[in-house]
C-alpha cells in the first residue's frame, strides 16, 4: 500500500506516520481527489493541515475542538472556527469573542483570524478536515473522522496537562479519547446562536484554561488578537 505524504508539521507527521499508511487513509485521499474534479472543496488542500503546522505536537497546551470546516466561499483556512483576514465574522465566532470580553475584558477584534492563538500552542482542530462548498457535513464519514480522533488519542497518550476546551454535543462525544487523570477538560454549549444562551456565555473557559496552564507552570495564552 502507498503511503500517502500530507504537507505537516514534522513533529505530527512522525506520531501520526501509521494513519497515513493506512487504508482507510488511502482511500481518504481517493474520495478527495474525485470530489476535487467534480466540486469545489474548502480549505484549499494545501490549507487542510494548517491547525498542525501552525501548532506541533510539543507546543500544544490546549485544544479547541470543532466539527466541520466553514463551506462558504472564502471562510475555511484549516483552523476550526476561524476564517481568514477580511471575511465576516460567522455567528458562533461572534458569540466565541463575545465571551472572551466578557471573561478577559478583550475587545472583540475586527479579524476573525485566530493564527495567534494556534501559534501559541492552542491546537484550532475540526473532526473533518474538509467540506464541499455549501454542503455543511458532506466529507463526514469518509475516514477523516478515524484520523482526528487518533490526533486527539495521540496528544492524550504523548502529552501531559493540556487544556481541552470542548463546545457541544459533538465535541464532548470525544472525552472517552482523552486520558482524563492527566489532562483537563472544559465543556459548555456549543456557541451557536442555536446553543449559546445555554451556557456557553458565561463559561468563562478562557480566564479558566490560563488559570490552569499557570497551576501546572506553563506560559498563559494571549487570548487577544490584532484589533
């Protein structure tokens, strides 16, 4: 079987060699190649690994962790729930600033790019890493899913003492990946307009994984971005 040889960060594509080999992987990339020729896919390929290379596998001090990419035109860049310099905020990531001037005082930047935190260490990870243009949840269930949940494993087994700041149903369904007696979990509603008057304002998670990241000795996330 070939393997397949993404552009990731060397630290990642060392731990993660045997899922690149794999069937499910190569049959991954077989699935992407056709949708390519017959629709446009977010994030650009070349964007599909941007939260690793931004954020190596040594560096991760936190994870946030969310289910699909943007599909609309412009908005994925291979960061979970952050779009590109220039584009509109989309809603949840209005509400996840809103939050973040409510705990920290942080003014809600006018980008909605969140580079800056994943050079931090904060791991910006979507469960599937790509999507047909408008079709929210069209590349799930086609192994990407089998893939991220390894990274997650990966950073459970390899790591010690990482913040997991997790949104939603979905992303707390992926607290049986995570050794729970060396890292920390946060959990509230996703920030969905549909969600976030649930629990999500008011969370606070921001001040809560700094609190904790100072506990354990580690340098606290500048959570502001450029205004």
């Amino acid at each position: 079987m070939s393997e397949t040889k993404p552009e990731i960060e060397e630290s990642w594509a060392e731990a993660l060699k045997d899922e690149f080999r794999s069937e499910y992987f190569n049959d991954l990339k077989a699935f992407l190649n056709k949708e390519k020729k017959l629709y446009n896919i977010y994030p650009k390929g070349s964007q599909m690994f941007t939260a690793f290379n931004y954020t190596p596998l040594p560096s991760v001090k936190a994870v946030i962790l969310g289910q699909d990419p943007y599909h609309g035109i412009g908005q994925a860049h291979g960061l979970s729930f952050s779009v590109p310099e220039g584009v509109s905020l989309p809603p949840s990531l209005k509400n996840i600033f809103k939050e973040l001037n409510d705990d920290l005082g942080i003014q809600a930047p006018l980008s909605g790019n969140l580079e800056n935190w994943a050079k931090q260490g904060v791991l910006l990870l979507n469960a599937t890493l790509s999507v047909r243009k408008g079709e929210a949840g069209s590349h799930q269930g086609r192994g990407w899913e089998v893939f991220t949940d390894q990274v997650i494993k990966t950073i459970s087994d390899l790591r010690a003492g990482i913040v997991f700041l997790l949104w939603g149903k979905y992303a707390q369904d992926k607290i049986g990946l995570i050794d729970t007696n060396k890292h920390f979990i946060l959990t509230a509603p996703h920030p969905s307009p549909f969600s976030v008057h649930r629990g999500f304002f008011g969370c606070k998670h921001f001040s809560k994984a700094n609190k904790i990241l100072s506990e354990n000795g580690l340098e606290l996330i500048n959570w502001k971005l450029n205004v």
